[in-house]
C-alpha cells in the first residue's frame, strides 16, 4: 500500500483505540506538520508505521500529563519525535508558555 492508504489506516487504528482526552488531543493535535513529518521523513525511512503512536500521553515531572508528537515504542528502544514548527509553537505563545515548552523539553531529555 502507499502513504496515504497506510496513513489513513495507522490513524484510524488509533483513533478506534482511544477515548476521552487522549482521542481529544489526537483529533485536534496531530496537524498538518505531523502529517508533513510522517509523508516526508517517516515513509521514505521506514514503509510503515508500525510500534510509532501519535500523540502519545506521558506523566511529567509534576505529576501531569504531556503528549509527544510521536513515540516510537518497542521492546528495548523509546524514541521521541518533537514535531516543532514556528507557527503553532513560537509564533504567538506567552513567556509563560515559553518557559513551560522548555520545561516540558528538559524533561523529556532527563527522563529518558
């Protein structure tokens, strides 16, 4: 199959599979930026999408929840992927959100 059959079906899988907040934030977080890095970067490595997981929930530092753009989880390998454009990220945020963004960074870096 090719990207766009495969796409629609990694992103209908998990949509199925989720429910309150984290089908929430898969229905309004993953964009077009996260589509762009999947067609343009992903597919060309890789073919498939298999143990990667969009808008993936993680408990931070003080006892709430993130969510990654992607992690990519199989037996004995975690990887994130940040999928960071200017615009929903740095264009019109607060000092507040700029300082909480690079919290949220450091942290992911910390806990591994």
């Amino acid at each position: 199959m090719g990207f766009e059959k495969e796409y629609q079906a990694f992103l209908n899988a998990h949509l199925q599979a989720r429910t309150g907040e984290r089908l929430r934030r898969l229905q309004e977080g993953h964009n077009q930026a996260e589509r762009l890095f999947l067609k343009q970067v992903w597919w060309p490595l890789f073919y498939h999408f298999r143990y990667l997981h969009p808008e993936y929930e993680v408990n931070d530092f003080k006892d709430g929840k993130r969510y990654l753009d992607f992690a990519y989880i199989r037996p004995a390998i975690r990887i994130c992927l940040e999928v960071d454009g200017y615009g929903p990220h740095l264009k019109n945020i607060s000092r507040w959100q700029f300082s909480d963004n690079l919290e949220r960074q450091n942290q992911l870096v910390i806990d591994g």
